[in-house]
C-alpha cells in the first residue's frame, strides 16, 4: 500500500504528469496506426481477388470488424493465414504491418510501460522503504551527511565502539542503497530544518558533514539553526573556505591534506635521531624516535636503560608502518623506528642526549615531494616552515605554476627525479591522490634509492599493505585520517588514534583489579595493552611502574591496537558496570 501511495503520488508530480502525457500520446499514435492500416487492408482487399484456404467459406464479407481483426494478428505476428493477399502490393502491405508491429508492440510499447510505469512503480516501492525518520531509541549518535570512502571508513570505527549512527541523505538512489546494506538512513533535504529533527539532531552528539565545501556550508548553517550547541565536524576541500565553513557553524573543519602533511613533516622535521610526538594525552606524549646512527644499535631494549635514564618507557617498534609489541631481549637494528611513552620533559633529556646538536642536524635533509596537489602544497608549506629544503615535482603546468619549489616533471622518469635531487635526498614523499601510480612510484623510488625513506599517502585502506610491502616507510590513508579525525573529535578525553590501527584510550580501573599492581594485572600478556598512565584523583602518573598499585577510583590510559582495545573493552565491560 506504502508503494502504491508512492506510485500515486509520482503520478500527481511534473514527472509523473509527463510520463502520463508520454503515454497518452504513445497510444494515440498507436490507434491512428491501426485505422489506417485498417482503411488500407479494406481499400487493398477490394481491388484484388481473394484467396482462403481450401474447404473455407469463400463468400467472406470483409467488414471493418474483420480488418482490425487481420491487422491486429498480423502486428502481433501471429498470423494464423486465415485471410491472406495474392498481389505484390498486398503482400508489400503485410510486411508493413508487420514491421510496425515489431517496432511498436514489441520495442516501444515494452520500453514505455517499463520506463514510465514500471520504472517508477519500482522506484515508489523503494522509496517507500527509505525512513523519513530516525529511531527513536536513538541517543547520543553521530548524524552522517554524505555516504563516501570517508564514511565508510568511519562507520566501521563507530561499530568497533558502538557509537549509534545515522545517516540523513539528499540522495534517494544512495539511501535505497544504505538500506538493502541495513545501515541506519533518514532521507532529507540539507536545506530543510524538519530533515534535522526527522535525523533526531536535539539528541545527537556530533554531525559529521564529508561533501563539497557549498554543501557543507548549507549542512553546517541549516543543523545550527535548529540546534545550536551541537557539534559540528566539516570537511574542507579548499582553505579558503575554511572561514565560511566556520561562520557556517562548523565547530571544527576538518582539513584533511594539512592533517596528513603535518604527519609527513613530523617524522622529518625533529632531525633524524630526535624522538617526535605522534600522539598527546594531557601530559602523557607517545612519541617515535629512530635508531638510526645512534649508539643504541645492536643494543637490546634492556641493555639501553631508556626509562632508568630519561624515564621514557619503551612500547614497541615501528616497521614499515607495522607497530609490534617487543620484549627487553629485542635487538635494536639501524632500521627500527622505536615508540616511546613519556613526558615533555622526559623527551627533551633524551633528545639532549642522542641528539646533542638539536634542529641543527635537520638541516642536512633534503625533501622530494612528489605530486603538487593539495596533500602536496600542504606538505610543501610545512617544510618550508621548518626550513627544510625541499623540490616538489609534478607533471602538470597549473599545480607546478601554484606550488612553490616546484619544477615540472614525470616521477616515472629518473632524469626528472635526478634534477630535483635524488641523489641528495633523505626523504621522498609521494603525494598523489592515485593509489596504483603510488604503488608505482614506490616501487620505482626504492629501486632507485635503497637507503632514502619513502613516505606515501594511500587513498583505499585496502591499499596501506601494498604500499608498505612496496617499500614505503610510513604510510597513511586519507580516507582513514578523516575517519580518526572525526573519531578523535567525537572523544578527545577516551580515545586517540596516535598511527594506523594504534590508539591512546582512557578507561576506569576495572573492579577486578583493584589493588593489584600492575604487573599482577596481566592486561599487556592477556589483552596486548600497555599501561602507559594511571589518573587518580586528577593527577596523571606517567609510566607506572610493574609494582605500582591500582586503587578503586583511578582511570588507565592504555595503548594498543584496536583488536586489543576493543578485547579490552569487552573483558572488563562488566566491571565497570558492577
């Protein structure tokens, strides 16, 4: 009945009018074609002699009843050869007919009905499934405007820790599609304050807005008019319209290519042996910190006294991406990229240490950026205000004409890399937004220059590995950046996603372990957590230690992957609600 209703209430619309009109004259057309073939066939029968099956009456009166009788079989090519024509003009005439009954019985009549009856029928009964409004029992959700790799990815975070979601779509075609996938969908228009209530705005927690900065205004300014105090995460495509996005509503723009350039820059700009902050809680900071030429290759994480001496506490290892939990046996190589917990001042004592000379010894690096567009620019800006050299190189006169320290060139092509300096380059970055070309340039760069870092942005999360298996030190995906940001923003004070797959959490101390230390907690063995902060009482203790105890009240910060964090969650979901 629902899709009925819809079907009717299509046909009262311009669209559905015209469909009627279309048809209409489909089937006038269709009726003038039969009288005149029926005036022809009598005109025709009269002026030639008649020839009928033997054994048939031969005195057959060929009425109007019996013309439109032969035309309507012969156009449906029955043709049962009960009234046949001898002459060349009336066999001419059958053909004709015929023909205009193929043509129009069998395609034009199928193809109307099918695109502007049934077409439409199916379209009613689909978006008869659509909601107009969200669950009630929604509470505290997130409001998704724009179902794309960003959300995607995004949605998969949200179930990893039953974040409620909604999506409220402009787009029936995509809500019909968010529906036979059962992922929960209002349909609405952006530019209608109902829309917002129907998605339940007054008891959501965020609204995350992915599309085109104009769309994005419009989504930020309707949703602010009908709730003030909600929160609002937009994309933004183009930096100038950061500050619309704002006046918009926004309470946060999300500008994603400075985002990912802030993670490239970062692993270069602190020197080589320098240990530089990938994540903050408060106090507590989880840094990276390479061992290259430095005194502790060869040692193991033992024999390097790291939180004797500075009081950082090693968490693992960085490989091609890959973060690994490693024992006090490990061995250090030249190549292993070292994770730290600790403090500002912590890490200033360990860098004073194994880099005594401090920014100075950055000076020597040299950048290849390849690709000039936004990631690219963004990357550029970064460097140059670390006062990094840098060569940005690109294919394309407009992104080389808008790019400072850019020249033009094919990345593919080793003269081209050579003149923006491989042979001096520490790192190269590889920017652009196609993941096999990145792949490509990848594999092409470490060929060329074993001993350079390759740092490489990924579009599709299904892509990361290959790019790492390719060669490629670090890599980050755009898509998965945006949906950490929005996560990030969602919980500032419970979650923060520090690398790919590794996250900063806050959980209360579960009543199973209170009173006992850490040690005798088992949370890094049994559930591949490590405690890197206990808060008791507002003050943040950072790297306890093994004999430290946990006392009701307390809150642990905890690092893990997301496997971990949610095996976490799950083991101890009903202490905290005991």
């Amino acid at each position: 009945m629902n899709a009925l209703r819809h079907f009717l209430a299509h046909l009262r619309t311009h669209e559905g009018r015209q469909s009627l009109k279309i048809f209409r004259n489909f089937f006038i057309v269709l009726t003038a074609i039969l009288a005149v073939h029926t005036l022809l066939f009598i005109f025709i029968m009269g002026r030639e002699q008649i020839v009928l099956p033997a054994g048939k009456n031969h005195d057959l009166d060929f009425n109007v009843f019996t013309a439109i009788y032969w035309v309507l079989i012969t156009m449906s090519t029955v043709g049962y050869g009960d009234i046949t024509f001898q002459s060349h003009l009336g066999q001419f005439f059958s053909l004709g007919v015929m023909m205009s009954g193929v043509v129009y019985l069998f395609i034009l009549l199928p193809f109307s009905f099918m695109e502007f009856f049934y077409k439409p029928l199916v379209k009613a009964q689909n978006e008869s499934r659509v909601p107009r409004k969200a669950s009630a029992s929604l509470n505290n959700h997130v409001i998704i405007t724009s179902y794309d790799s960003i959300a995607r990815n995004l949605i998969i975070r949200l179930r990893e820790f039953d974040f409620q979601f909604v999506f409220l779509l402009n787009d029936m075609d995509q809500a019909v599609k968010l529906v036979d996938l059962e992922i929960p969908v209002v349909y609405g228009l952006f530019d209608d304050k109902q829309s917002y209530q129907n998605a339940g705005i007054d008891e959501a927690s965020l609204l995350v807005s992915t599309s085109n900065d104009v769309t994005n205004t419009n989504i930020a300014f309707t949703a602010k008019s009908v709730r003030d105090d909600l929160r609002i995460v937009s994309l933004s495509s183009h930096p100038s319209s950061d500050d619309v996005l704002e006046l918009a509503g926004s309470s946060h723009v999300l500008k994603l290519p400075k985002v990912m350039a802030e993670f490239f820059v970062t692993r270069i700009a602190g020197g080589e042996r320098n240990a530089h902050v990938i994540g903050q809680f408060q106090e507590l900071q989880i840094a990276e910190a390479r061992a290259r030429r430095t005194s502790l290759v060869g040692k193991t994480i033992k024999e390097t006294n790291l939180r004797k001496d500075y009081g950082v506490t090693f968490l693992g290892t960085l490989e091609h991406g890959h973060f690994s939990f490693a024992d006090l046996e490990t061995e250090i190589q030249d190549s292993t990229t070292l994770v730290l917990a600790g403090t500002r001042h912590q890490f200033a004592a360990y860098n004073q240490h194994f880099n005594p000379e401090g920014a100075a010894s950055s000076k020597w690096e040299k950048v290849i950026i390849i690709g000039g567009g936004r990631v690219g620019r963004a990357t550029a800006e970064r460097l140059a205000q670390e006062q990094i050299p840098y060569t940005v190189i690109d294919n394309t006169e407009e992104n080389v004409r808008v790019t400072p320290g850019a020249i033009l060139g094919n990345a593919a092509e080793k003269e081209d890399l050579e003149k923006a300096g491989l042979d001096k380059a520490t790192a190269i970055i590889i920017t652009t937004h196609d993941d096999e070309l990145n792949i490509f340039l990848t594999i092409y760069c470490r060929k060329l220059r074993e001993d350079v870092e390759i740092f490489s942005r990924a579009r599709l999360d299904r892509n990361l590995d290959t790019l790492k298996n390719a060669g490629a030190n670090f890599v980050i995906s755009f898509d998965a950046t945006g949906a950490n940001s929005v996560l990030n923003h969602l919980c500032p004070n419970n979650l923060i996603t520090i690398t790919e797959g590794l996250d900063l959490f806050r959980y209360p101390t579960p009543s199973s372990l209170w009173n006992k230390t850490v040690i005798e907690s088992r949370i890094r063995p049994d559930m591949g957590c490590i405690i890197v902060a206990v808060i008791h009482n507002g003050a943040m203790k950072v790297n306890p230690g093994a004999d430290d105890i946990l006392v009701e009240g307390s809150e642990l910060v905890l690092m893990g992957s997301t496997e971990a964090e949610l095996k976490f969650i799950s083991t101890y979901s009903q202490s905290k609600d005991d």
